[in-house]
C-alpha cells in the first residue's frame, strides 16, 4: 500500500522485502539460462508444481506460473516448510545467519 498509492518508500519493508519479495508481483514467468532440461532446474520446477503451480510448467518450453497463482505456491510452500519444523517471523529484520562452519555466523 504505502509504495504504490501514497509513494512512500520504507527502506525497512516494501515489495523487495517478505514472503515472495519482488518476484510475488510478478506476472509468473519462470526463466532460466542454464537451460530449461539442467537438472536444478527441473528440481526447482517439479518443487514449484508441488506447491500447486500448474502442469504447464513441466511441459511448456517457457514456463508461466500466472500472477493469481503464485500467492497459493507461496503459501503452500510456507506450510511445507513450517510443518519441517522452520519458523518464519514476519516483520523481523535479518542480521545474519547461523550454521555456517562449527556453528559460526555465516557471512
């Protein structure tokens, strides 16, 4: 809201940042340039799929997700990852990272 109707940019929040970041208000074309077949490619789309992107985009040459979908993947694959145990906290800052090498902050 405040970006687009009040032109009002908070350097702490706004469409770059969240769940999904810029890449939710996009119009869902999945683009790749190591080729459509690469292996993390094809893992990255059948992840995608799972999470309810449409069966198009394991067939189609360039994969389209659809703006209206991609909330729905998002929040399936927050549910996923929830339920593995991973705690989001919204409207938190990140710092750093743990877990790098004997546990140190990875930076």
């Amino acid at each position: 809201g405040a970006l687009f109707h009040r032109h009002v940019l908070n350097n702490e929040s706004n469409v770059c940042y969240g769940e999904g970041g810029a890449g939710t208000y996009s119009d869902g074309k999945l683009t790749s340039r190591i080729g459509r077949n690469a292996v993390q490619v094809r893992k990255v789309l059948d992840t995608l799929h799972s999470f309810g992107a449409p069966d198009q985009i394991l067939v189609n040459g360039k994969p389209h997700m659809g703006t209206d979908k991609l909330m729905r993947i998002l929040q399936n694959s927050r549910k996923h990852l929830e339920a593995a145990g991973v705690k989001y906290m919204f409207g938190c800052k990140v710092t750093g990272l743990e877990g790098g090498k004997d546990g140190q902050p990875v930076t």
